[in-house]
C-alpha cells in the first residue's frame, strides 16, 4: 500500500492514508464553533490530511473536560456544518470525535459532578468525583447515539468514539478506577459493557451513513490499569460486534500519567504558568510526579500495536509520533490501514502536502510538548 493513495474508510473513500488525530484546539470559548476553529481545521485540509479530526465533542454536558468544550446539542449544529463545509471545500473529509470526559471531567469548571465508575478524588479538579449509577450508564450511552446522529446532520463523514485516556468508558475499563461489584464491575467482560454499548449504540443509530472509529488505550501507563492483554480482548469483542470501521491505538491516562502518550519534553514550568495560585505553586513543586518525561522515538507506539495488526481484521490506525515519510511507509507495509498524526501537523499544518512532493522532508516539531500548557489561552492544541 502507498500511503498516499486513496483508502477506503467504511463508506468513505478518503484521498490518501493519513488522518489528523484529535487535539484539543482550545477555540471553543462559548462551546460552541468559533471562526478560529473553522480556520484551524480547514488548513490541516488544505494541508493535505485525508481527513481532520474535531475534538473534543461531548456528548453530554458533564462530560467535557471543560466548561469552554463543544457538547452535541442542536445548537451547536450550524457552526459544526460551516466547519464540515469548510472542510469538504479543501477536499478533505472531516470527523468529529465523541465522548464523555468522566473522571476527567472539571466538574467545577462544568459546574455539574463528573462521573466515574467509582467514587475518587480527582487531583486536577481538586474535587470529587461521583459513582455513575446505571441510569447515568444508561442515559451517556444514549447520548452517544444523539451525538452521533447530529455529527451526520452537521455534514462530518466520520464519528471517532473517545474510548482512551480514562475518558468514561476507559475509566471502566480500568481494574485501577473500576472498583464496582455489580454488572459493570470486576471481570473483563463488565467493565467492557460500557465501551462495547456506545459503540453499539452508535452503529445502531447512523448505521453505514458515517464512518464509525474509536480511539482505545492499548495500555493505560499506570499501575493497576488496563494492560496490552486485556485491550486485545476488547479490541476483539469490538471486532467480532462489527461496530467499528476502524481502530485507533493510544495509550496513556489524561487522570494519573497524561504524559504518557506525548513522548518528548514535560514542560512543567510552561503548565504551571497556565494556572493560578496555589495551584501554580503546586504544580511547580510536585509536577514532576504527575507530568512525567518519556523519551522521544519516531513511532513510539508501534511496538504495542503491532500485537493488535497480528490478532485482528478490524482496519487500524497508527498514532504516536509519526512524522517522516518512511515510518509512514512501514506502517504500510507491516498492514495498518491509516496513520494519524497531530503534533507534527499542529507546527506545520502543510507538511502532508511537503512529504508528497519531497519524501526525504523532515517535520520542525522538536517534540517539546509545549503547545500542550497554551491550550488554556486558546492558542495551540493537544492530543485528547
């Protein structure tokens, strides 16, 4: 496979293989699509990608990280349809990834208590979070159906269902956070009901209307987390549900060690300038423990993924620090499907078109990881 010929993607036929991956854009200041935001997505189309990926869409109120984020509401459809329009007129197609923050969420910042599968303390919001019941299970389901059905109105070819990061439905996936003992609790097979039921209930809702991918943890970076093993299991049950028209693997935990996705520098003093005191402080003394540095290597997830390409059918996308031409075309060769890109693409939004031209280019990102903290000013991006 060539990564620049045109793939198909369940009932899309995209212009080449590569997808820009979801990063937060902090532009979205009332919740809703801002000019800003149409301006970002449509130069990563005019850039070359195949296809560019909103996030983070919420599907309920509780479920955003924060207050700013865009949830899946009738109001926010005029905005998402001009940012589709925008999209489609580069000749890209565009996805709107959709989820529910759960223990993730700010719930001060929401204003509302988020949910989890058991009752924690959440160190970034300094604050509590609440044990889901089955009703909340059963209503934030349901809300991945509306999300998704609006995603189709809005005009995106594509739903990207957060399963990763110990997001809401990661979080239950966890042995680490899902202390429950009822249904949704203990063994393997219940704490995958909630993963396994939005992406049923998202295919039950557009049908093959859209594309349908999700984003899942191969590894959750934390002790007692979700490991390799248990996400092939589930990546399996997702395969053999034929929910998914493809896969996209990440790792790490936005909760307990979020730097273990971003490989490359941890930029403490930059997050801590983004906060107010006393939190400014804390995070300057005690970042190291929670902000931790990983080195940087150009695919730095494949390894993992690879065990996923030899056990499954399901079309994979490969993520994690791809920037040259010739990890793209390894990828290939070894079977992914799509890869997807974001750091590198947030410093040069045309370097898709650059490596078609010249394949020996090389991406500016120098993987420092600073445009992670400037998230909070509105002004760059990060991987969600």
């Amino acid at each position: 496979m060539d990564v620049f010929e045109q793939a198909k993607l369940g009932p899309l036929t995209l212009r080449n293989r590569i997808i820009k991956a979801a990063t937060f854009e902090g532009m979205t200041r009332n919740a809703l699509v801002s000019d800003d935001l149409i301006a970002f997505h449509r130069a990563h189309a005019a850039g070359g990608a195949a296809m560019t990926t909103v996030a983070y869409c919420a599907v309920a109120p509780e479920g955003r990280t924060e207050r700013r984020q865009i949830w899946m509401r009738p109001d926010a459809l005029p905005g998402l349809r001009r940012l589709t329009d925008a999209v489609h007129a580069e000749g890209a197609a565009a996805s709107a990834q959709i989820g529910h923050a759960g223990p993730v969420a700010n719930s001060k910042s929401n204003r509302l208590p988020a949910l989890a599968p058991s009752a924690a303390f959440n160190p970034q919001a300094i604050a509590m979070t609440r044990r889901a019941t089955t009703a909340d299970i059963e209503r934030i389901t349901a809300a991945h159906a509306t999300a998704a059905r609006l995603a189709a109105e809005a005009g995106f070819d594509a739903v990207e269902i957060h399963l990763g990061h110990n997001y809401f439905a990661s979080a239950f996936l966890s042995p680490r956070l899902n202390k429950r003992d009822d249904e949704y609790g203990g063994p393997l097979a219940n704490r995958a009901k909630v993963a396994l039921g939005a992406a049923r209930a998202v295919r039950d809702a557009v049908g093959d209307r859209i594309a349908i991918l999700a984003k899942l943890n191969m590894d959750d970076g934390v002790r007692g987390g979700l490991g390799i093993d248990e996400s092939l299991q589930v990546a399996q049950w997702l395969e053999r549900d034929g929910s998914l028209d493809a896969l996209e693997l990440t790792a790490g935990s936005s909760l307990l060690n979020p730097m273990y996705l971003f490989r490359g520098d941890a930029p403490i003093r930059e997050f801590a300038a983004t906060f107010k005191q006393p939190a400014r402080l804390g995070i300057k003394l005690a970042g190291e423990r929670f902000i931790r540095a990983y080195p940087y290597q150009e695919a730095y997830l494949l390894d993992s993924a690879r065990h996923f390409r030899a056990a499954l059918k399901t079309p994979l996308i490969l993520l994690g620090g791809i920037s040259q031409r010739a990890t793209m075309d390894l990828a290939m060769a070894e079977g992914f499907a799509f890869v997807a890109m974001a750091r590198a693409l947030l410093r040069e939004p045309d370097l898709v078109n650059r490596l078609r031209t010249d394949p020996a280019t090389r991406s500016l990102c120098v993987h420092c990881n600073k445009c992670m903290p400037t998230i909070y000013t509105g002004t760059r991006c990060v991987l969600t």
